[in-house]
C-alpha cells in the first residue's frame, strides 16, 4: 500500500469543503438580512439628517404650519410650523438610543447575574434567586410609570437607563439555567482540574456558549425598550425636551391633529414604528432559527 505524502494530506484537508461560521450561516438567512437592511436604512436617515438639518430649521415657526406632504414639505408640517421630517430626523436616533442603552445594560447585567448565580451556586445562588424572582414578579410597567412620573421632563439617556434597570431578570434567570447544564459538562470539569478559577471558567469557557442566545436576547429586548419608551411618551411621561418616536405621537395627539385632519403629523411616526418592529422583529427571528436547532432551516 502506497504511503501518504504530508502534501498529499494538506491537499485532500485543502479541498474539503469548509463549513461555514456562526456569522455565515446568519448571513444567509434571508429574515435577518432583510431586518438588518431596514434597521440601516433607518440609521442612514438618522445620521444624515444629523449631517444635513442646522438647528434653526427644528425651531417652531421655521415653515408654514399645517403643510400637507408634497413639494412645499417632504412630510408636511406641523401646526406649530416644524417640519415632520426633520422631526423625524431626531426622533429615530433618538428612538434607536433608548432601545440600544436599555438592551445593552439589561443583556449585560442579566448575563453577569446568571453566570455568577449558576456556576458558583450555593448562598450565592440563594440570593441572586430571590433577587431575580422579586424583579420577574414587580409588574415593570407600572414602576416605569411611577419613576417616570417622578422623575419628569427626564432625558433620552435618563429614560433609556430606567427601562433597562427592570430588563435584567428575565435574562438572568435563562441564562442560570443554561450554565446549570453546561457546569455539569466534560469541558467545564477539564477547565477546573486544568486550575482555571471560576471568573475564567465563566468568560472562557461557558459565555461563548451562550453568546448567540445572548444576541438573541438583545434584539428582543431592544424591541421592549423602544415600544416602553413609546408608551411612556404617548402617555405625557418621555423626555418632554427632546424629540423621540413616541414624543412626536404624544405632540401630534396633544394638539388634536387627528381633528384637525393632520393625518401626516401622526401617521409617519407610527408607520415608522410599525417598521422599525417589523425589521427588530426579523432580526429576532433570524437569530433564533440559526440558534435554536429545531427551528434551524437550510439555505
């Protein structure tokens, strides 16, 4: 039997036909790139109209009011003189800040919460157990109305971090369970005899396991902060100073434009929301059907 060559063994490895990664496989789902394709293109509109708008132009009486939507306004006016779509300029970014600060503050404090409860048990676990399940039992939309209501006239960053102080639990208590499994697997008790301490265990070995569900998690909990901030402002309790989605539906409501038959002035707002759910929403759905196996679809 003839031997095999090394270079024969580099070829054959060579020619193998190469899995694709996490960031391949997510790249071919069609619901995730059309998702991501809306949320860019509602990032572009944000920051050219950052680039493009001086702060003149966002002043009351800047264009004749109650303009309806054609070649005197792209999106009509209001019937304070503003235009929408300037408004809409700010109130995107803006909208997209809230829900990116929540997202990240409560994914990363729910991530720290359930790593360090799962894995080091105990009196440990004992605590941040009942802690998780006082915050999952606090019905959030009422304490986010009662800060909210306190603390009026908040900011965007204010608002954002608010709503992410009451997004931490849920994520916390799905990622203990998952490191209660993975704890108990070969890898992890390697870890340990190889002398690794619980810290490195954490964020070596079990948080690359979690983190698609994690990224999961963010997008879904990015939706629930921006339709909290949303809800807040249309009920009088956002940032009154600045100009965010569900701000631009509170003014359009608080000056009766449903009445007044200034239809524009509150349907771009809540079409724009409509979409931005529906692009979060697809994003959410990609990333769990290339997580979880059994709604994992080929091609």
């Amino acid at each position: 039997m003839a031997a095999i060559s090394a270079s024969e063994i580099v070829e054959s490895e060579a020619s193998a036909p190469q899995q694709p990664g996490f960031g391949g496989i997510l790249l071919r789902n069609r619901k995730f790139v059309i998702g991501v394709a809306i949320l860019l293109i509602f990032i572009i509109l944000g920051a050219g109209g950052e680039l493009f708008v001086g702060s003149g132009q966002r002043a009351s009486g800047s264009f004749q009011p109650r303009l309806a939507p054609g070649p005197g306004g792209l999106l009509g006016t209001d019937s304070l003189g503003r235009s929408v779509a300037i408004q809409m300029s700010e109130a995107i970014p803006n909208s997209l800040q809230v829900g990116l600060i929540a997202a990240t503050l409560g994914t990363t404090l729910g991530a720290i919460v359930g790593f360090v409860s799962g894995y080091f048990g105990r009196s440990v676990d004992s605590v941040l157990r009942v802690l998780i399940d006082i915050f999952l039992s606090v019905p959030s939309l009422l304490f986010l109305i009662l800060i909210a209501s306190l603390f009026k006239g908040v900011g965007v960053q204010a608002m954002a971090l608010i709503i992410g102080i009451f997004a931490w639990a849920w994520p916390a208590r799905q990622v203990r369970a998952q490191v209660l499994s993975l704890k108990e697997r070969g890898f992890v008790q390697i870890a340990r005899l190889s002398g690794m301490s619980g810290l490195e265990i954490i964020f070596r070995e079990l948080m690359p396991h979690m983190l698609p569900w994690l990224g999961a998690n963010f997008v879904n909990a990015f939706i629930a902060a921006v339709l909290a901030e949303s809800g807040l402002s249309i009920l009088g309790l956002g940032p009154q100073r600045e100009m965010t989605l569900g701000m631009m539906i509170y003014w359009s409501l608080n000056y009766s434009a449903f009445l007044q038959n200034l239809w524009w002035w509150w349907l771009t707002p809540v079409l724009t929301l409509i979409a931005l759910f529906l692009a979060l929403y697809l994003i959410h759905i990609g990333f769990d059907e290339v997580t979880n196996p059994r709604l994992r679809t080929e091609g």
